[in-house]
C-alpha cells in the first residue's frame, strides 16, 4: 500500500457510517487501539526474531495476526461474530480480566506482575482506558482492512506511516477536547533544537499528550548515533507521564512506531507526588514541555505543594515540578501562557522569583497568538532556562507572523522556517527596535524583580484590531481567563480565612 493522507479519510467516511461513533475525537480514538495492536504485532514480528523463546503477554487468539487479518483461505472474521469477539473477549483480556463459559475459564486476562518487561506490561496499561466504539461489525471489519494495507516489513512503508501518524496527531486539534494534547510540530523542533541535546543526557515530559516533544528530542538525538551503544543510549533518554488515558494510548504507539521497544511512559498523574520528597534520583538533566493549562485538579493535589507555590492554575504547578526535577546543571525549555507572564497572584510571584534567583533564565522567546490555531487563541511564550546559575540578565524575542499571512491556521501551520531569523539571532544576540516596539531586547534581573515585580510581559506583540472568536473559541477563551482569575480569589480567600478567629467558617 502506498501510503497517502488518504489513509486517515478511508477511515472515517466509513466510520460515519457507524452509529456507536459520534464525532472525530471518538473517530480517532477508535483508530487509534487498532493501529496500537497493529504496530505492536508488527514489534513482536521482531522480538520473535531477535529473542529466544520469547512468549507474547497476549493470548494466542488475541494476538492482531490471528483475528483481524485473513486466514491462510482469504476467510476473515466480520459482522456479529466479529463484534462480539472485540467487545467480549479481545477488549476484557487486554485489561486483564478472564473471560469465563459459566465457571469455566475460556480466555485468561492478562497478568502484569512487577516483574512483566515494561514492553509487555504496556498491553494492559494501554488498554485499561480504552473503548470500542463502533456498533456494525462489518464496518468494522472495513476498518480493520484498510489499517491491513499497511505493512510494516517495508522499511520505506513503515517510515510514510510516521507522517500519517503525525496527521492523525494533527488531527486531535480540530477533535473537541482531544486538542489539548497536542503541541505543534514546529514548536517541539525548535525546542528541542535549541536546548542542543547531548548523548548520554535523560530528559523528561511529566504531561508528554501524544509524546510531541519526545520525538522531536529523540530527532535531535538521533543525528549524534554512530554505534550499538549510542543507539542504547538513544533508547534510554527519554521518560514521559501522561494522566489521559488517550493520549498515553497515542503515546506509547508513537513511541513503539520510532522503535523505542522500551517506551519509558507512565500513566500517572505527575501533580501527586509531594514535592519534598523528590531525590537527586528524580531529576533530569533536560525537560521539555508544554504544561497543561486553564486545567482542574482536584483541591487535594494542592497539599503535595509548599505553601508559597500552591494554586488551582495546573500551569503554576508544572512550573514548580519542573523546578524540582530539574539536575544541577540541567536545562529546561518549556512553553507557558502570557497569563503567567504578566499574572502576580502570590503564586505566580513566588514562581518567578524562584526561577530568577535560584535559576538562569536566559531566554523568553513570544509566540503570535495563531500558533495554536484553531485549538486555542491563547498566546503562549517559549521560556528557556537552566540550572547552572541565577539569573543575571535575560534576553527576549518575539516571533512575528510571516508577511505572506496575517495569521496560522490548520490548513497553513506554523513551520520550523518561521524560526530561522530567532535560530540565526539566537546566537549573535543583538538589541532589535521596531516601530511598534521592541522586538528584541536584554532586560537586568534586577530590574524584573523589583521595578517590573516580576511582571515579565515584555517585548509583547502590538495591539492590533480585535480578533472575531468562534462562539467555541469565545468560550474557551473566558474559561481559561476564568480559571486564572478562580486561582488568585482563592488564595485572597485562603489568606482571610487564616485571619478568622478559629480558622475556617463553614
């Protein structure tokens, strides 16, 4: 099969047709632990090959090879038979339940023990969370056949179906809620880029979604590989934590697709882990991220957090996890909204004046407001800093919309391109004035701290005519204001209750 965009479009006009799928995240969704089962049988292909009596974690009649494709007769399983076998056998198996005739066991659940191997405990982990959606099994067969097409064994094939599977990544922006996960192509490239990976190095996403910022550290990472050994240490640098299930789903497919057999990537939640606690042993010399922001964690995670760091803002916590977990010496870039920026509720302050002090934050590069298009509207800002030093001075820059367009869209994304003149100054840093302000421009630590009050809005983009929102975006857009504004009336409330005789009134 030669691979086409055409793929992912095959898939759901005949998806549309199915009654049990309504809409393009549960499109994707559903694709999406087809594909997992078909890359992974492909993984076992090679394991098979390369380890003596390896033994497969699923049931020989659960296994992708033996009930999705045709037998050795052209016959291949379809319609009610085939339903019921997903929703009644394959789908309680791959959580690991037992799948019974009265008391008799038929299939066994699968079983993972903390001695299972991380590649065969992903099964289940993988899994736990997900769903069959489709209700006719012969559209579902017809799914089934076009994911067939594809063949692994080809070298060539299985590189085309990386673009595909960046497509259906792609995707996720424009499927409802699913967009969250997503980090634009361009900006990971550039982040990883620009924070100069070294072999030997571990760094870490601790809300990696589909795994964006992964492949494009293990992009980098590849061109330095010359050896078995630099191979193994290629395979060993990455870690991630996803709380989603779907996007830890898309993850560990991703990551299993660019031949890391071993995936490091945990369904966990990274906001429950108290931050004392953490060893020299948890920290990484790099961190790559786009943390979650204008999310809702629970009231209780604010307790793993130091009183002087604790919000409701996800945004405000991932920044001081970062800080925690970052190595002496180690690097971190990661991407924020312009409400942290400018925000100077008693979080925010203290979040800043951690990073200015005991931190060198040497770069804040401005990002238009486009970049995510059509997901969100929010302007975000790519902050680069180490733990090497304070900060003594720290220089910005804003990246400006090309001229050819007045803003980024789905159909016309931002491109690694729209870095190069930011790549090429990045390393002869020069002050850059334009008629609407400055564009580049080095600011003293000091004068951030006290004459700014850690107010680092800067270099911002011109205001300009008023955007027209989408009624969706307009919403999302007073959400994410809403919950920013939710952080700081809950920590003005906090502080009077303590002023209150006998604490808290109910």
């Amino acid at each position: 099969m030669a691979l086409q965009s055409g793929f992912v479009k095959r898939i759901r006009d005949i998806m549309r047709m199915d009654a049990g799928i309504n809409g393009d995240a549960q499109r994707i969704e559903q694709m999406v632990w087809m594909l997992f089962l078909k890359v992974y049988d492909a993984k076992e292909d090679d394991w098979e090959l390369n380890e003596d009596n390896y033994v497969s974690i699923i049931p020989e009649d659960c296994r992708w090879r033996n009930w999705a494709e045709a037998d050795e007769n052209g016959h291949s399983m379809t319609g009610d038979k085939l339903l019921d076998f997903v929703n009644n056998v394959l789908f309680p198996v791959l959580k690991g339940q037992d799948v019974k005739d009265g008391k008799k066991v038929i299939y066994k659940g699968i079983n993972v023990t903390p001695d299972t191997p991380v590649k065969k405990a992903i099964v289940k982990t993988t899994f736990e969370d997900a769903n069959n959606y489709m209700k006719d099994g012969v559209h579902l067969r017809q799914v089934i056949d076009v994911i067939n097409e594809i063949e692994f064994d080809d070298v060539k094939e299985s590189h085309d179906f990386g673009f595909v599977y960046e497509e259906i990544l792609r995707d996720l922006q424009s499927a409802g809620s699913s967009g969250e996960f997503y980090t634009p192509r361009a900006v990971t490239d550039f982040m990883a880029l620009m924070i100069k990976p070294k072999m030997g190095e571990k760094m870490a996403d601790f809300a990696c979604g589909t795994g964006g910022f992964i492949t494009s550290w293990l992009g980098q990472l590849s061109k330095q590989v010359v050896d078995v050994d630099d191979q193994k240490a290629l395979d060993n640098s990455i870690y991630g934590i996803e709380k989603k299930p779907f996007p830890y789903l898309l993850c560990i497919t991703n990551m299993l697709l660019h031949d890391i057999e071993v995936p490091k990537i945990y369904h966990e939640n990274s906001l429950r882990h108290n931050l004392l606690d953490y060893t020299d042993d948890d920290k990484f010399d790099v961190i790559l991220m786009n943390p979650p922001y204008g999310g809702h964690e629970d009231k209780s995670i604010q307790s793993f957090f130091p009183d002087d760091l604790t919000s409701s803002e996800t945004a405000d916590l991932f920044m001081s996890v970062i800080m925690y977990r970052l190595k002496r010496n180690g690097r971190a870039a990661v991407v924020v909204p312009d409400g942290f920026l400018f925000g100077l509720d008693n979080a925010k302050v203290a979040i800043k004046t951690k990073l200015l002090t005991e931190f060198n934050l040497h770069t804040v590069i401005r990002l238009p407001g486009s970049v995510f298009s059509p997901y969100t509207s929010i302007t975000t800002n790519l902050l680069f800093f180490d733990n090497k030093k304070q900060t003594t001075e720290t220089w910005y820059y804003r990246v400006d919309i090309p001229s050819d367009r007045k803003h980024f869209s789905k159909t016309k994304p931002m491109e690694l391109k729209h870095f190069d003149d930011c790549i090429d100054w990045w390393s002869d840093r020069k002050p850059i004035d334009l008629e609407d302000g400055p564009k580049a421009k080095c600011y003293e630590r000091d004068f951030l701290l006290k004459d700014r009050g850690c107010n680092l809005d800067l270099c911002g983009f011109p205001h300009e005519e008023e955007e027209v929102l989408s009624p969706l975006e307009t919403i999302q857009s007073y959400q994410e204001k809403r919950t920013t504004l939710n952080a700081e009336i809950d920590k003005v409330l906090a502080e009077l209750e303590a002023l209150l005789p006998g604490g808290v009134i109910e």
